[in-house]
C-alpha cells in the first residue's frame, strides 16, 4: 500500500482557514484570569496558523520546508 501524497497546498489552505476560525471564534463564559489565558491562546494560535498558512511550502526528497518571510514581505 502506498503513502498518500501530501498536498502542500491543501495543508497551507487549512492552516490559514485554522488563523480565520480563531479569529472568529467567540470568548467562552469565563471571567478574570481565565478568560486572559483564553485571549493569550487564542493570539498564539492565530499567529501560529497565519505564519504557516503563509508559508511557501516544498517537499524535497521527504523533507518538508517551510519558507515563511519574517521581514513584512519587503524586498532587498
């Protein structure tokens, strides 16, 4: 049985759809330091999936690269 083949662009599509949700996800009934600790992850997890869904991705040889532009996008 053969490995399914990793589709780069699908994985990068979910990743940015993951940045979006949370976005949008909406604050659980909690109050006080709960609901900072909610906020600080959700921040995280959006800045985690936008850098990924951002990312240009290859697969060389089994190796997955990921190439994420930390600069702003700038040039030069």
């Amino acid at each position: 049985m053969s490995e399914p083949e990793l589709d780069l662009d699908a994985m990068l599509q979910r990743f940015r759809e993951r940045a979006a949700a949370v976005r949008t996800r909406t604050l659980p009934p909690v109050g006080g330091e709960e609901r900072q600790r909610f906020i600080d992850q959700a921040q995280n997890d959006f800045q985690d999936f936008a850098i990924i869904g951002d990312a240009d991705a290859s697969l060389d040889d089994g190796v997955l690269t990921l190439r994420i532009d930390l600069g702003g996008g700038s040039e030069g």
